[in-house]
C-alpha cells in the first residue's frame, strides 16, 4: 500500500508495508509546511517520494527532515531525500555527531550492512523543547542520547510521533534505561490521544497510547 491516513493530515508513508522491510514507520505531516518525521533505511527514495505523492502533495515541497534519533533505519534515506527534495535535516544536537560522522556503531548501520555517507545537519536542536516547521519537538533520552519525540494538536486529539518507545537498549547506542525511564513519563505527561510509534504502529486514543507506553515501562522495570 502506498501510504495510510494516521488522523487529518497525517500519514504513514514508509515503513514494512509501505517501502521495504527494515524501515523504521515514517510519517508526513502535511502543514502548511510538509514535514517528513525520519526517512527510513532506504538509500534509494523514490518509493518513498511516490507514496507522498499519492497523499495528494508534493515532495519537493517538504521543508524539513526531522530525525528523531540516529539510527540506520531512522536516517539511512536522509541523504538522498534532502537531493531529492531540497529539504533541511534536523536533528538533535546529542545524536549530531553519529549522524554526521555515519558512525557504524552507534547508527546501527554495521547490524544492517549499510554505509552510511556523511550527513551535515541543517538544523541542530538544542536542549530538551522547541518547535520547528510547526511541529514541537521533546529531548527523550533513553534508547539514544539524543533521541527525540514530536507532537502536534490536531481536531481529532494530540498526536504523538514517539517512534522508538520500545527501545531496544544496547550499550554501543550509548543507552541508558534511567533517562529513557524519565523519557517515559515526560510522554505519559503529554496525554497523546494517538501515538505513533516507530515500529509497532499507532495506537489510538489516550488509553491505547498509554497502555503501549507504560508497557515498555513495566517490560523494562
């Protein structure tokens, strides 16, 4: 299937069932401005550029990359996406140097057999809130240091974009299971009404969000 209608204007455009196997779920928030939350493994985008424009928009028309951490199957697409489409990349500034650099480890990139090329950041984030292209953004810590959740209001309730919720943790990551514990219940705050996580899916409204949530808490108690 090419893409699937999350809430209004949003949509899952990539991930197992929409590109190719091994891709984190990517999703488009269609604004005004169109912004693309990670760009999966896929050094090769066209797929994902045809599954944006069965959504009804424009590629060349997405003005920010948001990479909520620095993963293979998060940014291994990002290179190519910014060529293809003229976007800026944003990333946070803790997860900036593995993403730069393409460093095998702590990308993942040596459990895929992927290599990465350098990738320079257009806009690093700093500190734990903000918000870009109309989208906000919060520092979770946890399964990377510098992994980040977004979220937008919507009609149909908080959308939360949490991707990796689930972890894994692994120390060439550079985990660390206080902080994302901490990371944990900053979500949990939020109230999400619709989560979309970055392999298992969107879990919609509050009870099914949170229940998701607290359990990868208990899972990893």
């Amino acid at each position: 299937m090419p893409f699937e209608r999350v809430v209004g204007s949003v949509y899952v455009v990539g991930g197992d069932a929409f590109t190719y196997a091994g891709d984190c779920l990517t999703y488009l928030v269609a604004g005004p401005p169109l912004v693309l939350i990670d760009a999966g493994a896929n050094l090769e985008v066209d797929r994902l550029c045809d599954n944006i424009l069965e959504t009804g928009h424009q590629p060349e028309d997405i003005a920010c990359l948001l990479l909520t951490h620095g993963h293979v199957d998060h940014i291994g697409g990002a290179a190519a996406m910014r060529e293809k489409t003229g976007c800026r990349i944003a990333a946070h500034l803790d997860d900036a140097d593995a993403i730069t650099t393409g460093d095998e480890r702590r990308t993942a990139a040596n459990w895929y057999g992927i290599q990465l090329p350098h990738l320079p950041i257009d806009v690093t984030l700093r500190g734990d809130s903000g918000e870009i292209s109309g989208v906000k953004w919060l520092h979770i810590p946890g399964h990377t240091p510098g992994s980040i959740a977004a979220y937008m209001d919507t009609s149909a309730g908080r959308v939360l974009f949490g991707q990796d919720v689930h972890g894994p943790f692994n120390a060439m990551f550079q985990s660390d299971i206080k902080s994302w514990r901490v990371s944990m219940e900053k979500l949990l705050a939020l109230q999400p009404d619709i989560l979309c996580e970055g392999h298992f899916g969107v879990f919609r409204g509050r009870e099914q969000a949170t229940r998701f949530i607290r359990g990868q808490l208990a899972a990893h108690a």
